[in-house]
C-alpha cells in the first residue's frame, strides 16, 4: 500500500498545512519567476510593499530565539528590540540558525511550520493593512492571507512597535 500523507504534503507548502490545521483561511501564491526583492514580490502579487510581511529571527540568547514580523518596507529599531527583550546585546540569526531553528531557508520565513516552538512578536506595522503576505516555506511562494486571520492563528502573539517607523 502506498502512503500518500508524504505525497500530500509537497502539494502544499509547510506553512499552508500548518494554517489548515488551524483551519484559517489563506491562499497559496505562486511567482512565475523568481523574485529578489519584496518590492518586487509586493508588484507580482499585486500588492504595495507595506503589505508583505517579513518574518525576521533574532537571537536573544544562547540558544533563545525570538521571531519579529514586520510591514516590508519598515526597520525594527534595535534600541527598541533591546529594550523589550531586556538585553543589551541581540543579533539577527545566521542564515544556518534561521534553517536550523525554522525548517525554512531565509527568504521563505513563515511564523507557521515552523520546527522549533519560538516566541512570536507582531509589529503593529503588519497590522496596517487588511490583506498582507508572507513567506511560505518555500522560495517563490507565498501565503496570501487576512491580517485579522493572522492575529487570530497567532493569538498568543504580542502585538509590539518595534520598527523604526511606527
């Protein structure tokens, strides 16, 4: 007997399946080319910039991690993040921590799927908008979703300002 469960998965990306186990709704979007740029994947999926959401890592302490999302175009203000987390020094994670702590690749970052359990803080920025995107998983796909969808599959989130631009 074959298993399809594996064969079901790679029809979806990781962090679709995780929303549909939560049962929120969301769309999976496809690039027909690969994109460099989240201006770019703002233009593709025809959006502005503000409404793609970047999930960003951060390591807080030996092997501590906190995940910031935050509106495309806007900066997390390091003194800000400092000040939160109450540590003098923070550092965004290498590109193997992102992969070993996410499952995901940089640039494919999604606050669902994720490998590890890691603390979650929503920038007010994302909140901005009512439709917003964001990584899949995979590269060149992304997950279009409500952002009152995402507060809810995050609920226990911190709604924050952190970025440079409140």
């Amino acid at each position: 007997m074959m298993d399809t469960s594996t064969s079901l998965s790679t029809d979806k990306p990781p962090a679709s399946l995780a929303l549909d186990a939560l049962g929120i709704e969301h769309r999976v979007f496809i690039h027909d080319k690969p994109v460099t740029s989240f201006e770019e994947a703002a233009s593709h999926r025809n959006q502005r910039p503000g409404q793609i959401v970047r999930s960003i890592l951060f390591n807080i302490r030996p092997e501590e991690y906190l995940m910031v999302l935050v509106a495309g175009p806007d900066q997390i203000d390091w003194k800000k993040l400092r000040q939160f987390v109450k540590r003098s020094r923070v550092r965004m994670a290498t590109e193997e921590e992102v992969l070993e702590v996410t499952g995901y690749r940089i640039g494919t970052v999604s606050p669902f799927g994720v490998w590890n359990q890691v603390r979650v803080l929503i920038d007010a920025s994302v909140l901005k908008e009512e439709v917003i995107s964001l990584g899949s998983g995979v590269r060149n796909v992304a997950i279009i979703m409500k952002s009152t969808d995402l507060r809810k599959a995050l609920a226990e989130s911190e709604i924050v300002f952190l970025s440079s631009d409140p």
